[in-house]
C-alpha cells in the first residue's frame, strides 16, 4: 500500500510541474489525474471532506492539462497534495 501512494504521490507533484511547465506528458498525466479524481468522486459516500478536496484538485488538474488551460498559481495545489500525500504515506510506516 506504500507503494501505491509513493506512486500516486510523485504522479500528483509531476501533475503539478506539468501545470507549472507544460511538457509531453501533460496529456497523458492529465488522464491519470482526471481518472484519480474520477475514483475519489465515486467514493464520495464512504469519504470525508479531506478525500473530496484532494479528488476535486485532482480533476480541475486533468481537466487544465488536458484542455492547455492553466490557472498561474494552481500549479501549488497538486505539489502540496503529492508533498502531503508523500509525508504521510512514509509517516504511517
């Protein structure tokens, strides 16, 4: 389970480089994002606000790389997510 999140950490900090910086892989990080965010909605019953929030970053993210819309500053929010998500997944080790 670690290594899931390790993984969907460092896709969340890439998600956000590729706002900050476009690049080759933002189409294909912006399905992979999109798709996160698609999952955390679907959960939404069984979830808390914290999971929503995260799931809703995840789609405007997708939804910005994939159209080549970018909002300057909302770069940051993927990189803390992807920080955050990093810090406690190594936390609860």
């Amino acid at each position: 389970m670690h290594m899931l999140l390790l993984a969907l950490s460092i896709i969340d900090v890439l998600v956000g480089i590729s706002l900050m910086f476009p690049n080759f892989l933002g189409f294909y990080l912006g399905i992979i994002a999109l798709l996160k965010g698609l999952s955390s909605m679907l959960g939404i019953p069984t979830s808390d606000i914290g999971i929503v929030i995260m799931g809703v970053i995840d789609m405007i993210a997708g939804i910005m790389l994939l159209t080549s819309f970018s909002i300057p500053w909302f770069w940051l929010l993927p990189v803390l997510k992807g920080f955050y998500s990093l810090v406690i997944g190594l936390g609860s080790s």
